[in-house]
C-alpha cells in the first residue's frame, strides 16, 4: 500500500514497470522512443515522461488497474506533457521544476531546450554572470553574499507564485536527499532529475571552454561522493 502517489513514483514496483514498459515502446529496429502525441522521435531521455491517461491521485494509487496498467499509461515528452496539463482546467497553474544533478550532467542544456520565453530560471551561474563583469562561471567571494540574495528573492516568488510566468525552473546540483526534499517542499515543486555518470561529466568538462578543468573536476568528484538517491 502506497501512502501517496509521491510514494508510489519512487517505489520500486513504478520503477520497474516504467522500465519495462519503455522497454516495450522502444523501436527494436532503430531504438528510438516515439512521443504518443507530437509523434517525434525523444532524443533526450530526460524529456521521456510515462503519462497516466487517468490521472494518478492518492486516492486511486492503490488500484492498479490504474497505476500500474500498461493501456492507462503513454510515453510522452516534457514539452507535450506540460501542455497537456495546461489543458481541463490547469491553464492558471504554475508548474515548478527542481531541475538538479552533477556539475557537467546538462542541466542548463536541458532547460535551454524546453523552457518558453514567459519561464523563469533560477540558476546561480546566471545570477553571478547577471551582477558582475565576469565570465560565466567565475564566481567571486565578494559576490557570494548578494548572489544567494538574488536567489533567496527568487525562491520567495518561485514560493508565493508571485508575477505571470508559467513554469519555473530552478537549477542546482542538489546532491544531498535531505537538502532536494526540503527545497522540493518549500518551492511546492517536481524533481527533475538530469542523470549522467561521472564519466560523461568529465567528457563534457574537458569539450567546454569556460571551466577550469582542475576546479571543475573538483566539485564533480565532490558530488559523486556525497550524492544520495
């Protein structure tokens, strides 16, 4: 028995079958996943959502006939999901995403690729970037106490769903549980987790041209270390 459907999603039963039913959509020719709605292929697996027909609650997450259905589930993308969801009564609603994983894993790559113009981001990167002359990613200590104030105001309208954006996304490595599940509450947000290993990060640095390979190595090998699922 599930307690609510935020339980069920990260239960071992969702994972396997999401799994299993990927499995089973995917193209045994060509290996691609297909959007059920825009019939595009999903090139990135992190816009690769399995969509409830009936919606999940935690009234009906207990009956399988509804959770764990193969015919009441469809693969879907980010972009179709979100409109979906603007539709039958949720045009009004702000959706926040917590959008977090290691340094180099593609998270503002993610964004980039999905967000709309009325979205608001959150990223420390572009804060210090916004408020100085210096080059993304240098980050200096005289800074740091106006740049987390920056992002403490935003978080406050990210919170109250003060203005008239649509989604919110908030970046971050996040790699500590206890630390996303307190921001995931506090912001009333969804995790979206931006996987990659260790190994792609690295492969990702050394490509780029605006880190320091010694200092950027650093703090992906200090995330893999203290990361929690």
């Amino acid at each position: 028995m599930f307690k609510n459907k935020e339980a069920f999603y990260k239960s071992k039963e969702w994972l396997s079958f999401r799994e299993i039913f990927i499995s089973d959509m995917t193209d045994a020719v060509t290996g691609d996943v297909y959007c059920s709605h825009c019939h595009k292929v999903i090139l990135n697996k992190n816009d690769l959502i399995v969509h409830h027909k009936i919606e999940l609650t935690d009234e009906n997450v207990n009956d399988y006939n509804i959770s764990l259905n193969p015919d009441n589930v469809e693969i879907i993308c980010f972009n179709c999901h979100n409109k979906h969801h603007r539709r039958f009564g949720y045009e009004n609603k702000k959706n926040v995403y917590l959008v977090w994983g290691a340094p180099c894993s593609g998270k503002s790559t993610w964004v980039n690729s999905v967000a709309q113009p009325n979205d608001l981001i959150v990223d420390m990167d572009s804060i210090y970037e916004m408020i100085s002359i210096n080059k993304r990613y240098t980050k200096p200590n005289g800074l740091k106490g106006i740049a987390f104030d920056i992002r403490d105001m935003l978080y406050d309208v990210v919170k109250y769903r003060r203005g008239k954006w649509t989604n919110a996304f908030v970046i971050g490595g996040y790699p500590m549980k206890g630390e996303r599940e307190r921001l995931l509450q506090k912001l009333n947000a969804e995790s979206k987790h931006i996987e990659a290993t260790k190994e792609e990060c690295v492969e990702r640095l050394y490509i780029s041209k605006d880190r320091d390979i010694n200092e950027w190595t650093k703090y992906i090998d200090d995330w893999f270390e203290y990361y929690q699922e």
